[in-house]
C-alpha cells in the first residue's frame, strides 16, 4: 500500500456511553470508519449526533467504552494519560471554534506551545513557529497578542498553531463557528490549501456550506453513521457556499 493509500485512521465498532445519575447515555453506538493519508472529511449531523463524541475519540482527547481504535498502526483505545497526551502532541493538529489562544502571549508564543512539551529549543521553536506563522500568511503580525488581532487572524494563528509540529492529522471542531461568511470562506480556502499539500483533515461541521468543502462527509445521527459519501461538488465548494449563504439570507429576509 502506497503512502497516500494508507489507513491512518481505523474505528472499528466503537461506541462511547456516558452514566448521568442512573441514566446511561450512549453518545456513540457503533461506528466502523476508515481515513486514508492526505482526506478531507467531515462529520456532520444534528446535535447529540455523536459527531464530536467521534472527533474526541479520534483526536485521543476521550476514550471508547467498546470496540477498537487504531491511530498510524497504534491501537490507543485502552492507553493511559501519559501515552494519549503523547499521540495528541505528536500526530495531531487542534482547531477549535474558541481559537484557544493565551490572551497575553504573542501569535508567535501561541504558535510556539506544543513545541515546548516536544522538547525543542527557544530557537528550534521561535523558527518553526515563524515558517508556520509565515504558512498561513501572518508572518507579519508574529509580536500581536490575540486581541490585536481580527477573528479570522486569530484562527489563522491557530491553524498555525496545529501545523507547527508537522502533525499526521488535523482535527478542526467547527473552525468558522465564531467567523462572519467572508472570513469563513477565507478560512476554508486556507483548509483546502493545506489539504492539497498533503495534509489529512478531519473536520467536525453543523453548517452544509462549510462541509461542502471537504472531499467526503460522514453523517451521524443517534449515535451512528447514517451515510458516508464522496462530495462530488468539491470542486467549486466557495461559490457553492456563497450561494447557498445567499439564499438563506434570501429566504430569511
């Protein structure tokens, strides 16, 4: 099997229960999926779904309560702590809607994080985090600290945040929650950018305009994959959010 064919991401039957009291609460049934090196998905579907109850597990952030997990060859569905905080640091990348930043470092310092708990020097990482600064267009606004910067800038630093360590996956949990349309688009463009490099991303979505850039969506709902499919319309996936945001502005007026 080729590098770009090969299964980076494997679930195998995985359900995840949560107990509340004396109420069972299965967030996850049993999904069976595979991810292949350099895909663009997304998990869609209503809330309570299950769609970032799988994000979690995928992104080692939870564990499954059943079934099987295997990440780049490595079963972690039964790891501790220490090992699933060493598979988050090293194989994935995080955006999250809050962009998560520290309100009093700089773009570059926020950049610069993982890198401290991988170990490298105060120059390995001020260099790092400067290419991958200068990789989402912000070389420019390295010494701003978040506040000085627009919502779109500061996703921006987070999406370089998540690629400073060169991870196998990146993981975006509703990455234009908080972003007007234009920047949305603007984010997007920046995703497809990065997946055509060669990265894989995996991205959690509840809006049909911003999924539509993702070359395959997954459909959860009550805990379980409802359909998976190839997105044939990925080709055109800006202008085929510019409309659909048109239309629903259309609708609403």
């Amino acid at each position: 099997m080729s590098a770009e064919n090969k299964v980076i991401i494997q679930t195998e039957n995985i359900g995840r229960r949560y107990v509340m009291g004396h109420e069972v609460i299965e967030a996850l049934k049993s999904v069976t999926i595979s991810i292949r090196q350099g895909e663009y998905v997304a998990f869609m579907g209503p809330s309570g779904s299950g769609k970032s109850t799988l994000m979690n597990i995928i992104g080692a952030l939870d564990t499954p309560s059943s079934g099987r997990y295997v990440l780049n060859g490595k079963d972690v569905s039964n790891m501790g702590e220490d090992e699933l905080a060493e598979i988050r640091n090293k194989e994935i990348g995080f955006v999250f809607q809050t962009f998560n930043l520290l309100p009093r470092s700089s773009a570059l310092d926020n950049v610069a994080l993982p890198l401290i708990y991988a170990g490298y020097s105060k120059s390995e990482r001020t260099e790092m985090a400067m290419n991958a600064l200068r990789g989402v267009g912000l070389e420019n606004r390295a010494s701003h600290k978040p506040n000085e910067l627009s919502g779109g800038q500061r996703q921006r630093v987070a999406i370089a945040r998540a690629l400073v360590n060169n991870p196998s996956i990146i993981l975006a949990d509703e990455p234009t929650g908080n972003l007007d349309s234009k920047t949305s688009y603007d984010i997007m463009d920046l995703f497809e950018e990065l997946h055509k490099k060669g990265n894989t991303i995996i991205m959690v979505t509840h809006e049909e305009d911003i999924a539509h850039y993702a070359h395959r969506i997954v459909r959860l709902r009550d805990g379980l994959v409802e359909s998976d499919k190839i997105n044939e319309n990925v080709t055109n996936a800006r202008l085929a959010a510019e409309q659909a945001a048109a239309a629903k502005a259309a609708v609403v007026v």
